[in-house]
C-alpha cells in the first residue's frame, strides 16, 4: 500500500476539522449557561436542554417529525421492495423508463416539488393533512430505498430461489423463507436511510407543512430566521445524537460505507 | 418402460434452436453425463428436466409420468447448482433440512435423515455451521447433502465440480461416484470436460450445436467416436490422410510408438518435445504430416529433437470417420 | 426465459409505486407548469389565462437576473470548490491503510446524515461575529470582520454540506482503479505527478464530472442556507420562490422560476450524463 505523505497527511486533517467544525461547536455551545451563543467555559449546563423539553412548539414538531419518518419510511420501503422487484428480475417493455421514473425525485430540486405540491393541496384541500404530507415524503425518500434494494437484488444469485423451488417450496414460501432474509440487510439499510432523510427534510416540508403538522427542521428553520438562542444549538446537539445513533445502527445492519457510497 | 425419457425435447428462442429433438432413455440407477462445449445445449436440457426452462416442443416422461410441463416446485427432484445455490442465511443443517419441511416431515424425522445425509458426506461435525464458513468442496457436498435428503428420483448434476480447484476436483469426482452408487439414485450430469464425464459415468451424451451426436459408454466414446468434433474434443488425435475418395482415417497419440528410423510405417522428426512427468508428448513431422506421440515415462531416455525416428502402429486401432460428418 | 417467470409476470408489482408517483409527481409538475403561464393579479392572485409575462420578467428584470446571475457564481465556485478540496482527499482516503481509510471517510461521509438546519446553524455560530473564527482573526491581529451574510459564509457552508456529493462518485471510481496501473507508470520512470495526471485522473473524471454535476445541481437550487446565512439580501433562487410563494403570494411568478430551475437543472444533469456515459462507457466499460 502506498504511503501518503505529510502534506498529504495535514491535508486531510484540514478536510476533518473543516467537515466536523460546525457539528462541533453545536454541540459545545448547547451546553452553555449564559444566555448567549458561547462556548461554554468551565461552567457547564444543561438547563437549554431543559428549555427544549418544556418547549412545547418543539417537543410537537419532535413527535411530528419522528411519527412522520418512520410512517413514510415504511411504506415506502413497502412499495420500494414490489417495485425493486419487479425492475431486477422483470423482462418487460419500459423498465428502464420506470427505475429513472422511480428514482428522478432525486434529480429534482426539493423547492420545485415543495411547491408544486403545495398547489396539489390547495387544489384538493389536503393542506394541513398529515396523510399528504407522508405521501409526499414517501416520494422523495422512495429513491433511496429503491436504489439500494435494487442493487441488493442484483448483487444475488438467483438459482437460490431455483434450489428453493427444486425442494418443493411455492413461490411464496421462496419469496419469504429465501428471498427476504437475503435481502433483508437491504429492507432494514433502505428503511434506515428513508427515516434519516425524512426526518432532515426541510425545503419541500416548508411549503407543505401547517401549523398542526410542522416537522422539526421546518421548526428549526423557522427559530432560526427570528431568534438564535442556545436552544437552537441543544436542539441541533439533540439531532446530531440521534443521527449519529441512527448511523451506528445503520453501519452494524448494512455497512454505512455500502449505504453512502453505494455499489452501483 | 425406461426410467426417464426424453422425447425429441426441444428448446428454441426465436429461430434459434438451443436444444433440437434430443431423445434419451436412462434406466434406473444409471449415471449419465451430458458433454459438450460452451452452448451445445447440455446445460439448457438439464433446465428443461429440472422445470426451469420451458419446452418447445417434445416430452419428459419420469417414470412413466409426463413431467414436460409441471412446475419446478412440483417434481421433487435433486439438484446440486453450479454455484451450490446454498442459502446463505441457514445452516449447513438448515439447508439440508429445508426440502424436507417442504414436504412436511415431521421434527424428528427431519434430524434423523439430516443426520444421516449429512454423515453420507462426511460433514456431520459441521451442521450448525453457515455455508460462508466452509470451502468450496464443503459446500459442495452440502449441496449434495440437500438435494439427496430428499431422496429424489432423479439427481441433476449442473457442473458440479467445476467451481473447484483441480486436486479437490479429482477426488470429489470418485466420491460422487461412490455416493451415487451407495444411495442408488438416478443421475443426470452436465459438464464440458471430458475427463471428468468420463471417470463417473455409465453412459456419456455427446451433444453440439443442440443435437445428440453419440451416446454410450466412456470407452466407447474415446475408442470409437461417431464424429470428427468428437474424436477432437474428448481427446488428442491424429488425422492420417488417405487416397481421395477414402475416408478418413484417424489415431490417437498414444497408440503410436517410436521405434528405430527405417523399421516403422513411417519416417519422421522430432520437432519439440515437452516433459508431462507421466509421458514425454512428441510433436514430429513426417510425409504423413504432423503426428502427435505420447510415450510413458517408463525411465529410459527420450528422443531428441532433430532425430529423425520411426512410427510404428497397429492397423486395429486406427479409425475411420464418415466424411462430412463433422 | 425461465418457466418460472413467464408465469411471473411482474409489472403490477410497480402499480402502488407508479400510482404514487403520477399523484404526487406528475400531477403537481403539470400544475405548476401551467400555474407558470397565468396572469397574475395584485388582488386575486392567479387569474388563469395565458401569458408568458412571467418568464419574460425573469430574462428581463434586473432583479431576477442578478439572482440568477449569483446562484449560477454561487453554485460554480462551490462546485470548484468541492472538486478541488473533493478530489485530492478522495485519493488521500483511497491510498490510506486498513482501519484509517474508514475512520476517515466515515467522518467524512456521516455529515450528509446531519439535518442541513443543524449543520447551518453550526456555520452561522462558526462565522458569528463573536465567534471562534473571528476570535482566530483577533489572534492572529487582523482584527473582526463582518462574516455572516455574505457570499463567502453562503459558499463556505454549501462546501462543507456538498463535499460528501463529490468525493462519494470519486471514491467510488478510484475504487474501480488497478493499483498496479498506477505502479506500472512509476516503473516506465514516470514522475508521481505525471503518474496523477497522466494515469490516475484520466480514469475517474467520471466520477469527478458525476460528483461535480451533482454538487452544482443541488447547490443551485439550495434553499436552507441562502436562507439562513445569506440573510435578507442574499437572495438566491430558492430563497427567491419561497419569497414570491409565501410572502409576494405571486404563485405564477414563482411556479416560472420554478420551472426555470428544474429545467436547467435536468438540462444540465442530462447533458453531462450523456457525456459522461457516452465517452466514458467505451472507454473505461
């Protein structure tokens, strides 16, 4: 293995600080006791925690955010798996069209669908319904489901399912007994993502969201723009936490390199 | 009423025939082997026995049952896969286990004949392994393992030793032969190499481009092939010209021998030589053209290149082909 | 092909997934289209009609020109940016040992999990005026400066959130890379740097023209923030919809930037991925 060498070495330190700085500093000055965003000295606090958990705008949006994250999680990965399906091991006309269908919301900017289903709603009087707002989140956090499912199925030898079937097993016993427990590294690693990124989704959230259903990060955003206090910074130490636990169960199930970096 | 019959089965995509009206009878017991190159349609007939291509046209008849269109999952037969196929998730037990629960066996049953088709492989101390764990010729005989739990009328063999290293090859060629004549199942058996065809079978199919050129026995096959391709493909061969209108005539290597320059049929000279540790392999040119010899290396000195040596042969073991049957 | 599938046939598997997306993607894409095309009144909104009043004020209106004119500066030296920071510690990672190179581009990588509120709100305390980077300058005798809410804090913190877009696609096509071409080079007495350029950087500028691609599509139509660290004066484009939607209540103006934008950004997605899949694909398989 070739070696790297210092300037190389101070390089990538430079790359680190500058990717963890401001995770960092969140997480330090949620733990101030003055009134003001600074570092804590060598008083430490925990009474802006405190505040957000009496925070009743926040505790709300927390609870909408995380029901909302795992509802459209599921049943995207409930649709993703079927389609995945379909598109791996399918020889119909249009698949290919259908997988850059099923994966274009990636390519389209987030305000663009934010405010496209805002007319949406005003149209139909979905405005304020939490049903439409998991269904638009479960179009844009569909993609990442699809795409890892999509290569976990064809990353894997299919004559399993054959020797499943040439030892008498129906097709549904193979779907359950063989086919899902191979790809169930991909179910849990695609519902995973898909929670990760609904509960970060901000920008289509901001025009869609009513006061009854406004979701932490359009919270977050909406504090942010009128007052910074070191709430904000607990706030954001809080989800920094949770990320990062959700990210160490992510890498123990799939491998957070497999998920961020992909096979395809 | 044979075993198993295929009935002019075949398999066309399009207007390409990938199996053409290949007809074959096995008696019960019997270990076949279907041999060719790359695409000659073994492993597309294997497919078709084992349900997971549809025919064309033609018939599967398994003891008398018209199999042609049941469904993979209904004809209960054995099948070791190319890739073994082992479910990744389960163990070596697990795997083995699976075809019986299929078919509703009950718990103790089950651990009896899983115990006792593992042991028939010699892998009884691995039972609560995962297949990740163990070598290719181990997963190997796992496989063999599930598919014979079931004690299934007929075993499908799909290249089953291909995937392992030449040593490891060997051997498990006598051992499948051995267990194959211990539980006495019926087998069918794809592979491309003929050695391999040749060391475990009864009977050998010879096919190419989709067609059965010759069935029989090893030795038949290697002393008298039907065609050109097969007298080529599943050994050396020299081709000794004839008279025009003749035909042609051919020998194998082995059956020349060198003897002094001027007392054999013909004169020729070593060109190269190469050392194969059991035999010296010649390649000479004569008046006859160029001849391959094989010699055993039975301790004394080869011949050098540049000599200049007689061939000699017996009339009865050189062979004639119909022309144009190639 | 198999008996198996042909009994199999799959597509209705797709059915809920494309109910889904012709509700909730064609539908309002179609909608906002033709919202784009309607006349616009101060006191009723949206009138219906048929004019092009609205895309003709955004090529003619030095207002929306200039925040056109600045996302595009904003999204291309963040992209250059991102290559020449990206690219580099891509090829450091890729050439660190066993437990190193994951640490690293794990720390790396995760940040793109963070919600980009959170990774923001970092920033703006970063750059703050009382903050650490102005406490730095202080040090150093430079003295404070105005950081926050200009287009330095804005690029400053699209890097740090699309760094991880650029050195994923690099990462992955040095992965693909042969070690030992990169050897065989150096043994023809080719110098490390002509090794680089000659050898390593001809086969990943898929990936490196993928990532940058990425990068510049999502920084241009980046909305958090603009909105957050550009402050009231440094609009850009998202930030200017979300004005027009919310605050102007013009939707037709707004659904034409709108569509502006997601046609320039298919445009450029689509363009450069046929580039790349077409002088690539041959190329490197």
């Amino acid at each position: 293995m070739p070696r790297n060498g210092a300037l190389a070495l101070t390089f990538n330190a430079l790359v680190v600080v500058f990717m963890l700085a401001p995770l960092v500093i969140v997480c330090l000055v949620a733990f101030t006791p003055e009134n003001t965003l600074s570092l804590p000295g060598w008083s430490w606090s925990l009474r802006w925690f405190e505040k957000v958990f009496h925070h009743p705008d926040f505790m709300t949006s927390f609870v909408n955010s995380l029901w909302l994250a795992s509802t459209s999680a599921t049943l995207s990965v409930a649709l993703a798996v079927p389609s995945a399906m379909a598109i791996t091991r399918g020889e119909f006309r249009g698949r290919g069209a259908l997988e850059a269908l099923f994966l274009s919301p990636l390519v389209i900017p987030h305000l663009v669908l934010g405010v496209a289903l805002l007319q949406l709603f005003s149209h139909i009087g979905a405005t304020g319904s939490f049903f439409w707002l998991m269904l638009a989140h479960v179009l844009i956090i569909t993609p990442y489901a699809m795409r890892l499912l999509i290569s976990a199925m064809t990353g894997y030898d299919r004559t399993v399912e054959h020797a499943a079937l040439s030892l008498g097993a129906s097709r549904w016993t193979m779907f359950v007994r063989v086919t899902l427990p191979m790809i169930l590294p991909g179910v849990t690693g695609g519902w995973l993502l898909c929670f990760i990124n609904s509960f970060d989704e901000l920008t289509m959230s901001i025009f869609i969201t009513a006061p009854s259903t406004i979701t932490l990060p359009v919270r977050m955003y909406m504090y942010a723009t009128e007052s910074i206090d070191p709430m904000m910074a607990a706030v954001s130490a809080l989800i920094v936490a949770l990320t990062a636990t959700t990210a160490l169960i992510l890498d123990r199930i799939y491998g957070l390199d497999r998920v961020l970096v992909g096979q395809r | 009423m044979p075993f198993l019959e295929l009935d002019n089965l075949t398999k066309q995509y399009g207007h390409l025939y990938a199996v053409e009206n290949v007809s074959l009878t096995v008696e019960q017991g019997e270990f076949i082997s279907l041999l060719g190159p790359s695409g000659c349609g073994k492993t597309t007939t294997l497919q078709m026995i084992a349900g997971f291509v549809e025919a064309t046209a033609g018939a599967i008849r398994l003891q008398g049952r018209d199999i042609t269109h049941a469904p993979a999952n209904s004809r209960g037969l054995g099948i070791v896969f190319q890739s073994y196929a082992l479910f990744p998730h389960m163990t070596v037990a697990g795997n083995v286990s699976f075809g019986l629960e299929m078919q509703k066996v009950s718990k103790a049953e089950r651990a009896r004949r899983v115990d006792h088709a593992l042991t028939l492989v010699h892998l009884d101390a691995y039972a609560d392994r995962y297949p990740r764990e163990l070598s290719g010729g181990q997963r190997q005989r796992v496989a063999l393992a599930r598919a014979l739990v079931i004690q299934p009328p007929l075993l499908l063999l799909d290249e089953p030793l291909s995937n392992l290293d030449a040593k490891l090859r060997e051997a498990m060629q006598f051992e499948l032969r051995n267990i194959q004549q211990q539980v006495g199942t019926t087998t069918i058996m794809v592979t491309h190499d003929q050695a391999e065809a040749f060391s475990v079978s009864d009977r050998v199919v010879v096919m190419q481009s989709g067609k059965v050129m010759q069935i029989d026995t090893p030795y038949q096959v290697y002393e008298h092939p039907a065609t050109d391709f097969i007298s080529r493909f599943v050994g050396k061969t020299n081709m000794i010209p004839s008279a025009p209108g003749h035909p042609q005539r051919h020998i194998r290597p082995e059956k020349l021998r060198l003897v002094a320059a001027g007392s054999g049929r013909v004169n020729a000279t070593v060109a190269e030589r190469f050392f194969l540790g059991s035999q010296w392999f010649y390649h000479l040119t004569s008046d006859l053209g160029e001849l391959t010899v094989t010699i055993p290396n039975d301790g004394s000195a080869p011949q050098a290149p540049g000599t200049v040596v007689g061939v000699q042969w017996d009339e009865a073991n050189m062979r004639t082909l119909a022309e144009g049957r190639a | 092909m198999m008996a198996a599938a042909k009994k199999f046939s799959p597509v209705w598997l797709t059915l809920p997934s494309l109910a889904l997306f012709l509700v909730m993607l064609m539908t309002p894409l179609t909608l906002t289209l033709l919202l784009s095309f309607n006349e616009y009144d101060n006191m009723k909104g949206a009138v219906g009609g048929f004019t092009l009043d609205h895309y003709w004020k955004v090529i003619s209106d030095g207002f929306y020109l200039e925040i056109f004119w600045r996302t595009l500066k904003i999204g291309l030296l963040t992209t250059l940016i991102c290559v020449v920071v990206g690219v580099p510690e891509a090829y450091i990672l890729s050439r660190m040992n066993r437990p190193w190179r994951s640490l690293f581009l794990m720390i790396v990588l995760t940040p793109l999990l963070v919600s980009v509120v959170v990774r923001t709100f970092g920033w703006s305390m970063l750059l703050g005026f009382e903050g650490p980077i102005n406490q730095l300058f202080v040090a150093l005798g430079w003295g404070k400066s105005r950081l926050l809410y200009t287009e330095g804090a804005v690029i400053a913190a699209l890097v740090h959130v699309m760094l991880p877009f650029m050195i994923i696609p690099v990462w992955t096509s040095l992965q693909k890379l042969d070690p030992q071409v990169e050897q065989a080079a150096l043994s023809f007495g080719a110098s490390r740097l002509t090794a680089i350029t000659r050898v390593v950087l001809p086969q990943i500028m898929p990936g490196i023209l993928s990532g940058g691609l990425i990068v510049f599509g999502l920084a241009a139509s980046s909305f958090a923030i603009p909105g957050l660290l550009g402050g009231r004066r440094l609009k850009m484009v998202a930030t200017t919809v979300y004005d027009q939607y919310l605050h102007e209540l013009n939707w037709p103006m707004g659904a034409s930037i709108a569509v502006i934008l997601l046609l320039a950004n298919l445009v450029v997605m689509l363009t450069c991925h046929r580039v790349v899949e077409g002088q690539y694909r041959r190329r490197l398989g």
